[in-house]
C-alpha cells in the first residue's frame, strides 16, 4: 500500500459516505452530551455481538465519570473494515481513536495515520502488558498500539480419542516433535469414529490462512519474508525449509489426515476428527461439545521450535486527531484491568494485562486456556511480518495454502507469492523508514 494521496478529497469523500450507506451494519452511537466541550470519534469492527456489546458498557462508563467528553463510537462491518478505514485515511477522515487488526498496523504507522503512544504509556503499565501485546504494537522502536486481548493457537484434543490411540499427552515442556506428531495423526486416523485425524478449519479464509499455517513454516525452519531487512521474501518463503513446511502440509490432506473442504464447520464437535488446530476463541463451543474429554495442547514442535500464532485487535491514536490528549485519556479507559476483564469474559480471549490474567477464571495459571498465557509469555508466539508490506504478504500466501491444499505443485506457488511480495515492496521503494 502506498502513502500517495493522489486526487482530490472530495471525490474520496463521497466513495465513503456511499461505502458507509451501503454497509447495513454500520451505526454509530453517541455516549454523554453531544454539547460536550471535546468530542472523541472511534471506529471499530463489528466483530461478535458480546464485544460489541462490553465495549458499549465501557463507554458508558467513561462517559459515566468524564461527562466533559463526548465519545461518539462508528461501529464497521468486519468484513470490508479495513477498506473503510484506508478510504477514510487517504480522505483525510479519520476519527481520532482506530480499532485495527494487529498486523494491519505496521502499514498504517508507515503512512503516517498513527501517532506514538511512547508519551502516554507509562513504564509500569508497559510492564503489565504481555510482552507479545508491546511486540505487535511496535514499529520502528516505537509503540504505536495497545489491545484490550490477546490471541493464541493449540491442539484442541479429544481425550477419549488420544486415549484410545494409545499417545502420549504433550506439554509445553515436551510438545509433540514432528516424527510423533505424524504418527499420532496416523493412530487417530484409525480410531473408530473418526474421519479426519486433524481439523485445520479449512472452512475459514481470509487471515486464518496466514495466523493458522505460518506458524507451520516458522516450526520448520522458514518463514514469510526475510526479516532481517524485510527487503524480500525470496529465498525465505520459496526456500528449503518453507518448501519443506508446505510439503508437509500439502500431506495432511494426501493422506487423509485433513478435510480440504469441509462442507461445514463441526467435524471436531460433531467427533469426526480427534484434533483440532485453532485458537482460543472456540473454546466455549468445544467444551459444550466435548465435555470433560477436551484438552487444549501445546503447539507441536516440527524442528526448530514450537511455534503459534499472535496478535489481535488493538487501538491506537490516529494523526487526524486535534486533541490527542483526551484521546489517550478514553484509550487509557478502555485499557485498564477492569475494562480488559469486561471484554474478555465476553469475548473468551486472552486478556492483554498480567493483573487482568490472574482474575480471570480460564487463562490464570489453573485455568483451562493457561497455555495460551505460556506460549504467548515464552517466546513460543510469533509475530505476524512487522513491515508495511503485510497486506500484501498475506494476500500472497493465502492463496499459495489454498492451491497447495488443492494440490498444486508447491514451489511454484511459493514462487508466485514471492513475485507478489517482491514487486510489492518494490513498488513501494523498500517501504524506507519515515522519521
């Protein structure tokens, strides 16, 4: 995505007000008087009913105790989110508060639609902070966001499935290596019962393709883009231990481990596969389903390293804003411990603040989702590309997992995706640093 702002405002203005009407799901919501003093506009994605809701009863709370500011909430469709919001950038619309997915960021503070929050962020709320939450929000040795949660994936298992197969239990200590891992997969795909030995929610698109199977590829050696410059991803996304990954990967569904293309989305609930390999956010539909036989595992180790997935939906401050200050001052609400359990207990996620873990019944250290806290306080989490070229990279590989799952030769599609990253980056001069 390039910063250019070619044109003139007021045709950009009118593509968004017809985007705005056309989306039914747009609405926004005033909290306080609208004769207020100060005036905070927020975007944020439509996302599930309960955090739309929790987020609600977090701005009326602020409003409750700051009656001088008025914060008018601009609730997108999820769907086309980030279009809205790079529509409204290079219009010059912004509202002063951004809700965006975590990986989103690094283009928009590139661009220049965020301000840091260095100023705002003392070094004692940093520290409260899961150190993967400071990691998504840097960019260029500065923070430029902060969320309210956190994301995480492990191995959802049916006990009584692993029991009958006769394998071992891993632990985040002794996760399963590559070798047991296949032969776990070819155990389970023998149980009675079961059809497919690994769910990988192939139902799903869009970032799932990136945030699900990077990981893969980081646990063998590779990765998306070289990130020591993240000049190119050639000779990283298309290299021996990618293609080895991908290969790997292209197995699950050769062997009739994986369903390619499940017709629906209940293979794990419904008991036809014994694994499923997904995030925290399906926990609650597991546990109803599967009772006191599920386990949540640990990311398996395929050579270099347990790995997962990081990251989620965060705020920052955007450039437009003229009062940046009462801005903080609604942000630094909604970021506090007690805000943070509201949406969490709503939402099921992994709560971004250490004081907000230990009150929480499913992620502190007794807690069935703990090993979401460990993986993302361990290093065993990683950060999707922090480049503006993001956008791009995760369009590219998306597309090279569903041709590689169709059974499309695999480094050729790699090959493919490297191209488009490549010309991407440089189209956009190598992304150069703006101070």
């Amino acid at each position: 995505m390039s910063r250019k702002h070619g044109g003139r405002i007021f045709p950009l203005l009118l593509v968004l007000s017809i985007m705005f009407s056309a989306c039914g799901s747009t609405s926004t919501t005033t909290f306080g008087s609208k004769s207020g003093p100060t005036t905070i506009q927020l975007f944020f994605h439509s996302g599930q009913g309960p955090e739309r809701d929790a987020l609600n009863a977090t701005l009326k709370a602020f409003s409750d105790r700051n009656p001088d500011i008025t914060v008018e909430a601009v609730q997108l469709p999820e769907g086309r989110y980030t279009d809205q919001v790079n529509i409204a950038a290079l219009a010059r619309s912004l509202p002063c508060l951004l809700d965006f997915d975590g990986p989103t960021l690094y283009n928009y503070a590139w661009s220049g639609y965020l301000i840091p929050l260095d100023k705002y962020v003392s070094p004692e709320m940093k520290a409260d902070f899961l150190p993967s939450i400071i990691k998504q929000g840097t960019y260029n040795h500065h923070l430029y966001s902060l969320g309210q949660f956190d994301s995480g994936l492990g191995i959802y298992a049916n006990k009584q499935y692993l029991r009958e197969a006769g394998v071992r239990i891993p632990t985040i200590d002794n996760p399963w290596t590559l070798t047991e891992f296949n032969d776990v997969l070819a155990k389970l795909k023998n149980v009675p019962g079961v059809k497919y030995a690994l769910d990988l929610k192939m139902k799903t698109s869009g970032e799932w393709f990136t945030y699900g199977f990077s990981p893969f590829v980081e646990s063998f050696g590779g990765d998306l883009i070289n990130r020591s410059n993240y000049q190119s991803a050639n000779g990283v996304l298309n290299g021996p231990d990618t293609v080895a990954a991908m290969t790997w990967f292209q197995g699950l569904f050769r062997h009739g481990y994986s369903n390619p293309w499940p017709a629906g989305d209940i293979d794990f609930t419904s008991g036809k596969s014994a694994l499923s390999w997904v995030g925290h956010w399906v926990y609650p539909d597991y546990r109803k389903a599967v009772g006191d036989n599920l386990l949540v595992l640990p990311a398996p180790n395929l050579g270099k390293g347990a790995k997962t997935g990081m990251g989620s939906w965060n705020w920052g401050i955007t450039s437009s804003c003229k009062t940046p200050d009462a801005a903080w001052k609604v942000l630094n609400f909604i970021l506090s411990p007690n805000e943070i359990a509201r949406m969490t207990n709503a939402n099921g996620a992994v709560p971004a603040r250490k004081s907000a873990i230990a009150q929480s019944e499913l992620y502190a250290p007794k807690g069935p989702l703990h090993v979401f806290v460990q993986q993302l306080q361990m290093g065993i989490a990683e950060p999707r590309p922090i480049t503006p070229a993001y956008p791009t990279i995760t369009s590219a590989f998306a597309e090279a997992v569903v041709n590689i799952a169709a059974g499309s030769d695999v480094k050729e599609e790699l090959d493919k995706a490297v191209q488009k990253i490549d010309q991407d980056i440089k189209d956009n001069q190598g992304y150069p640093t703006r101070q």
